[in-house]
C-alpha cells in the first residue's frame, strides 16, 4: 500500500487532517477528492455502496459510486469479491448461489481476511 501511495504522491493532499487522492479528468482537471480509506473501514463503506437506497447495486453500477467517494489498492477485487459473496443478493436469484464453494472467499464479518485484502 505505500508503494501505491508513493507513486501517486503528486495526487495526494490533506484537507482537515484526513488524507485524500485527486482524481483528474482526461484534460487534467480535478474531477473530485478521493479519500484514502482505511483498511477497518472498506466494509462498511462497501455496504453503504452496494446497498444503496434504489436497491443491492451490481458491480458495474457501484464503480462510479466508488470512483467518486474512497481509494484503496485493491479497491475493484474488493467491490467484486464483496458483491459477489452478498447474501441477499444470492438469495435473489431463484436462491442459487452465484459462487461455486470453495472458489473466492467471502467476508463473514468485518476485516475476516485483512492479509488478503491489504
């Protein structure tokens, strides 16, 4: 995660003590702050996106949520993995689980596998 972060140094302000990454548009301009999340927070912040108030998101409706609000390293493989693993969205599809066991991990609870997702 440093390394990630040393490499976009130039992108990288503090406003209030939080730390934040810029993120620009195709001219270069700051399109918006993009807060660096911390590791204690990815879950529940990919709750509040996935399960927004129109309903559980799919992947490619919650990127630009995403994109707008936090960034961390592994921020997309997160998204997936935690969409693909929620329960109330497997229950939806005529009840048959989306992942096959055994295939991905998914989160029973908050930061189960932080080595994996670090």
């Amino acid at each position: 995660m440093l390394r990630a972060l040393w490499q976009q140094f130039d992108s990288l302000t503090s406003r209030d003590g939080v730390l934040y990454r810029l993120f620009y548009d195709s001219a270069g301009l700051v399109v918006n702050y993009q807060l660096i999340l911390p590791a204690q927070m990815k879950v529940p912040f990919l709750e509040l996106i996935h399960a927004d108030t129109s309903g559980h998101l799919k992947f490619a409706k919650c990127v630009p949520h995403v994109v707008r609000s936090a960034w961390w390293l592994t921020w997309r493989r997160d998204l997936n993995i935690f969409i693909r693993c929620c329960a109330k969205c497997e229950s939806f599809h005529r009840g048959a689980p989306h992942v096959k066991p055994g295939s991905t991990p998914c989160w029973s609870g908050p930061l189960v596998n932080v080595g994996a997702l670090i």
